[in-house]
C-alpha cells in the first residue's frame, strides 16, 4: 500500500500504536475501546440508551453517585464494596500471570481458590482466635495450601509429562466435590444450605462499620492484592527466579541449554500461582463471602484468566483490566433495575472485550505490517 492511498483511520492508527513501546499499553486499550462501541451499538438495537446503561455501570461500582440510597448507604458505601469484588478478581489474575509467565496455562485457579478457603475456613474460620490472630493465619494457611495445590499440578507436569490444562481441571472436581461432600455432612448451615459462616474475627472484610452516617465493608484484602502486584512486579522484573521463569516461559530447551533447571521452575512458578490462587480465596470466600456453597466453583477463577490477557500479562496491565472487569460486573445489577437493560448483557460486553482482546496479535501485525509499507 502506498502511503497517498493509506486511508484515514490507518493513520490515525499509526500515530496512537504504531510506536513498538506504546503497543502493550495501546493495544489492549485499542481493543476495550472498539468492544465498548460494539457494546453501544448492541444495546441500542436494544432500544435503550447505551450511554445511560454505562453510566449506570459506574454507578452501580460506587464511581459515579445514585439518585437515591439507603439508610447508612452512600457513593463511598458502594466503593467500598466494589473494592472488596476487586480484590479476589485482581489476585487470581495474578496466579493466572505467573503461570503463564512459565509458559503454563493455569485453569485450575477457581479449584485452588476453594481448597485454600475450605482448609482455612474449617481450621480458622471455626476456631474462634482472636482477630489479631485468626487474620493473619488465614492468609498464610491460604497460601500455602494454594502453593500446594498448585505445586502439585507442577510435579505431574514435570515428573510425568501431564499436560497442566487436563491436571487442573480434574482438581477443580475433585476439590469440588470432596469439599461439597464435607459441607454437606459435617459444617452445612441448614438454612443457607452452605457451609456455616466463619467468625467476624477469621474475615478479611470488617462487615458494617461505622464511618459517620455510613455503615460499610471495609475490605483488609486489598492491601493484600496492592502486595501481590508490587511483589510480582518484583519477582518477575527484579529477581533471578523471575528470570528463570520468563525464560522458561518463553523457551523451555533454549532455558534448559543455559543451564537453568526446567522442571524445578515450573514448579515453582505453579507453587506462586496457586499461592496467589490460594490468597484469592481466602478474600473471596473470608472476605467479600462468608461461607462457601457446596457443589459450586467461583467464576473469578475463570474470567481471571481473561483478565491477565487482557492486561497484556503485565502486573500493572492487569490492575486495570481487573478494575475494568469488576466494574461491569460489579455495576450489572444495577444497570438492569434502572436502565431496563438485562444484567446479562454485561456479561455479553465483557465478553466482547475478551474476544476482540484474543486479537491483539492481529492487531500488531496488522500494524506493523503498514508501517513497513510506509
């Protein structure tokens, strides 16, 4: 293509991507944007007012305020509680980017997530320690059986060659249903039909306190997930063990040719992933929960793996594809009860935002290809 017949819109695309140091940032924002605008296009074939429904989104995440709450309820209220959604969605995609950081694709975060929680629910949750201690070894004891269970999968792919995708997702049923098969005979809550709920003193979300006229949930967790991207962000950019995973992720017999150890990499890159799995847990089901239903895996588990693609497998990149995700989905009931339009279609938005983000490579190439056309 020659450059007087290059059209507008490659230009404009040129000027935004086209620099190779603005493309992991530009690119992902490139495809949310275009998913937004198929977004407004679909609903107003719906025949609401698609930039209301946004609106609506915000509002229901406590970014923007509401005509009306209720008592003790506010904008900071609803902040808040969307805080306490982020902060699980943010851990598990980072259990999601350190695995594929060592070249593993990790589906088994949701299983990890509930084995963590189960152990620490029944051995913390029940106990009735003082908050100065059942907050803290809740945290540890999710994380080590998180690593556990991840590390596991790491050695069936290490010592037996097992496809990590095929091993995770046999662990996500057998903790689901040997966790089910333990609520269900021994801590079912005969009301709920859940497992009973944990003492105050075991959650990582201080439930209705006090702020002024505000009662809210104060979520301890997010100073957790603040750690864990900084802690990442480290290991991955600063440490020789993050060198040895990239380089394992991005070959494993070139890795193995400079001497580095393949197989305790892996392992130990499924270790931290199921750890931060395992963090992510504890917050969902000891944070923003209180009790785990029998039978059922959180999705966060699964869209976590969207989001650290999204976020372009960057620890910073995927603050914001979580912040992203969790607004929409945070904001959906919300969006349908004033806007008329049905919570599901969040879901369909986010889904277009994940599809065209699939592109992303595409998107590059095509790129780059009209700058070597210029």
């Amino acid at each position: 293509m020659k450059k007087d017949e290059r059209t507008v819109l490659q230009k404009v695309v040129l000027q935004t991507i086209g620099h190779e140091k603005r493309q992991p940032v530009m690119i992902p924002l490139f495809t949310i944007l275009l998913s937004l605008l198929l977004g407004i296009v679909v609903i107003a074939l719906l025949g609401k007012n698609p930039f209301l429904a946004y609106y609506n989104l915000l509002q229901g995440s406590g970014l923007a305020p509401k005509a009306s709450y209720a008592g003790h309820k506010g904008m900071l209220t609803d902040f808040t509680s969307f805080l306490n959604a982020l902060t699980p969605m943010l851990l598990a995609a980072l259990a999601v980017l350190i695995a594929l950081k060592a070249g593993m694709f990790n589906i088994g975060v949701s299983g990890q997530m509930l084995a963590a929680a189960f152990v620490s629910t029944v051995l913390i949750g029940y106990s009735g320690l003082p908050a100065v201690l059942a907050k803290p070894l809740v945290i540890l004891i999710g994380f080590v059986v998180g690593a556990l269970t991840g590390g596991l999968v790491g050695f069936l792919r290490h010592r037996f060659n097992i496809n990590e995708v095929v091993s995770t997702i046999m662990c996500n049923y057998i903790v689901q249903y040997i966790v089910s098969f333990f609520i269900n005979v021994f801590f079912v809550d005969p009301v709920s039909r859940q497992s009973k709920n944990v003492g105050q003193a075991a959650r990582l979300t201080l439930v209705d306190v006090a702020v002024g006229d505000y009662k809210m949930d104060i979520p301890l967790g997010i100073l957790l997930a603040a750690v864990g991207v900084a802690a990442t962000a480290f290991l991955l950019g600063k440490t020789t063990l993050g060198f040895e995973i990239k380089a394992v992720g991005s070959s494993s017999k070139a890795a193995e040719y400079a001497g580095i150890r393949v197989g305790r990499t892996r392992v130990l890159a499924m270790m931290l992933s199921g750890g931060a799995a395992g963090l992510a847990g504890v917050t969902y089901y000891l944070g923003y929960f209180s009790s785990i239903q029998p039978r059922v895996l959180a999705s966060t588990g699964y869209d976590a793996i969207a989001v650290a693609l999204l976020g372009n497998s960057s620890p910073v990149g995927i603050v914001f594809s979580s912040f992203l995700i969790t607004v929409i989905s945070k904001g959906s009931t919300y969006m349908s009860s004033t806007a008329g339009v049905q919570a599901e279609m969040a879901s369909a938005i986010t889904g277009l935002i994940l599809l065209i983000s699939a592109c992303g490579v595409y998107v590059k190439e095509k790129v780059n290809r009209w700058k070597e056309n210029e």
